[in-house]
C-alpha cells in the first residue's frame, strides 16, 4: 500500500496531514451504534485526497440532531441517506463544532432536505468560519487540490514517486485509480455553496427534547479559538470535535497552555463514552489522559528551556519526538497510544510553544 503524506499550509500555519490512500472512490461512512438511539457515522478515507471528520446522530422523540456535517456536500448527503436508514424523524438541529472545512461545509445539503434547520456554533466559530473557513473555501481548498493533482500526474508520467523512487506496477494503478477522484473533488470544492450557523452562544445552550438533554459548551481554546462540544448528561456521552483526534492530534497552530487547560476541563465530565472529532468511540478516560500528559510534557520541557535562556534552536535539540515519548512510555497505559503519535505533530508543538513561553516571561 503506497502512502502520501502531505504538507499542507493552514492560512500562514504548518498543518500536516497523513493521508492513506486507498483504490476505492472517495470517502465512506461507518454507522457504529454507541447507545440506544445514538450513532456515530465514523468517517474513512478512501480515494480521497483530504479528510472528513466524524458525524453523530442523537434521534430524540420528534426529531434528530446531527453533530457535525463533513466536508462535502457528498458527504453531508451520505450522512443524510444513512440518518433515513435509521429514522423517518426529521434532523431539526445541527451542531458545528469548529471552522474546519471537514465539520462544515456539508451543511448544504441539511439545509437543502431540512429548509428549517437550526445550525448551531459557538459565537468565536462563528467568527473562524466567515474569517478562515472563507478563506479556504474561495482559494485555499483550490491551491491545494490543483497542486496534488498535478504532482499525481507528474508521478505517472515520469514513472518516478515524489520521494524518488520508481513507481511500482501496484502505485501506477493505485494513482490512475485515484486521480478521477481527487479531480471530481476538486470540482465539488469549487462548487460549494456555503451555509453558515444560524443560531450561536457565548458559553452554554441547553436543549431538552423529551427526557433527554443536549448541553452544547464552550470550554476555551483548543484546536482551535472557537470549538464547541456536545454532552448527554443522562447518557454519559462526550461529542468532542477535533479536541480529541486519533491516532494523533492535528496540530493547527493552536498549541497552548489553553488547549491543555481546555482539555482538562474536557475530562472532568463525567462520561462513558467520547466521540472525537476523527477516530473510534472510547468507552474511558485514557487517551484523553494521555493527550494531557502528553501536551503538559511539552509544555514544561519547553519552559524550562526557555528559563534557562536557550534559544528556539537549543530548545528543539533538547526536546525532541524520542524525549517526550520515552518519558510517556514510562507509563504502561499509554504505550499503545504513544506508538501512533505523529512526530510532525510533537515538531510543530514544540515549536508553537517555544515563543509562548518567551511571552509568559516578559
């Protein structure tokens, strides 16, 4: 199986990607059963070039509310015909948890079905979504596709992968599989239609449908400025967004003494169940356990370079991928999860928190 890794530029920032590519047509969704009436629609990649986060489906007495809406209109509309599989009821409520093109921009296609839907963020991913998430969608998005395909085609018609190695009868027909694809993506992300929240909070909005009850949250910075969170208070479920991602966070310039606050308030809810923004459902606390050791042993392995005077360049020769993973290591509960840490990820952290410890001193 051949594997392209990305580098892709978020506004100004560093945001890696790792994506596996497979020989099937675009992307697909899982419908994992998490509880009684409550669905995870765990989001693949398949022959795509970007990803597309997880979506959840909360079936209440009279109706549904969707959190998170993925990437494209496709994909929101497969996320549509699977809902219908599950229930007549309509989806009167969606959740956007941050600006990410990938919990978005599907959005279109609930509005089309559900004329009346109420489109639900946070006040601050309101904001990201009319600043950033525009961005990408009038320009960033194209820049991006039109650049990989053209490379993809270049491998093909030198025979020769990126990284300089000739291509294997399997790579060859695993592109030209893949290229018809990527190209038809490109053509949905031009034609995007954009639809935007309609209804926002500062802190906290509560719905009560039936005997259940949908706490939305703002808890602070994270992945972002602006994300939200989704709680079942009866249900002991946690709808975190891109707060938790497995196997490996993504880094999108945010890394912070918040982001690790936030995730510590994340985890003092009291749930049985956390659906992350991408990955599998956990039934406990341990990775997010494990995010928090693991942001705080970048955190204060940094500061204490900088107290000592060192400079960016000394900083990262003594905090290091292999330092901080040993030291997690020391820990038997996490060795599973320090396996699949992306090292780009630890780079770039390390490097976001060496000029925010300078600022904590001046």
């Amino acid at each position: 199986m051949r594997k392209i890794y990305s580098l892709i530029s978020l506004a100004a920032l560093n945001f890696f990607f790792i994506v596996q590519l497979k020989a099937q047509p675009y992307y697909s969704l899982e419908t994992v059963k998490v509880a009684d009436d409550i669905y995870m629609l765990k989001a693949a990649n398949v022959s795509a070039f970007w990803v597309t986060g997880n979506i959840t489906v909360i079936i209440n007495e009279d109706d549904v509310f969707v959190v998170d809406s993925g990437l494209l209109p496709s994909v929101g509309d497969m996320a549509i015909a699977a809902i219908k599989k599950l229930t007549n009821k309509p989806v009167r409520y969606l959740f956007n948890t941050h600006w990410h093109g990938d919990h978005w921009q599907g959005n279109e296609s609930f509005k089309k079905v559900f004329p009346s839907i109420q489109i639900i963020t946070t006040e601050e991913n309101l904001r990201n979504i009319k600043r950033f998430g525009m961005l990408w969608v009038k320009k960033n998005y194209r820049d991006n596709y039109e650049a990989e395909i053209k490379a993809r085609e270049k491998e093909l018609a030198t025979n020769m992968s990126r990284s300089g190695d000739s291509l294997s009868k399997a790579d060859k027909k695993e592109l030209t599989d893949d290229l018809p694809y990527n190209k038809k993506e490109l053509e949905e992300m031009n034609g995007l239609n954009p639809v935007f929240p309609n209804v926002t909070f500062s802190k906290e909005m509560t719905l009560v449908k039936g005997i259940r009850e949908i706490k939305m949250l703002y808890l602070g910075i994270g992945n972002t400025s602006g994300d939200g969170i989704v709680y079942l208070p009866k249900e002991k479920i946690l709808i975190s967004g891109d707060l938790v991602v497995y196997p490996s966070p993504y880094e999108s310039g945010n890394f912070s003494r918040e982001w690790l606050e936030t995730l510590r308030k994340l985890n003092s809810f009291d749930f049985n169940y956390l659906l992350p923004g991408h990955g599998p459902v956990f039934n406990d606390h341990k990775y997010v356990s494990f995010l928090i050791d693991m942001f705080g042993e970048i955190i204060s392995r940094v500061n204490k370079e900088v107290d000592e005077g060192k400079s960016l360049e000394d900083t990262q020769k003594e905090v290091t991928y292999k330092a901080v993973m040993d030291a997690l290591s020391e820990h038997a509960e996490y060795r599973d999860f320090v396996k699949n840490i992306d090292p780009s990820f630890i780079s770039t952290a390390i490097l976001r928190a060496y000029p925010k410890a300078r600022e904590s001193k001046l």
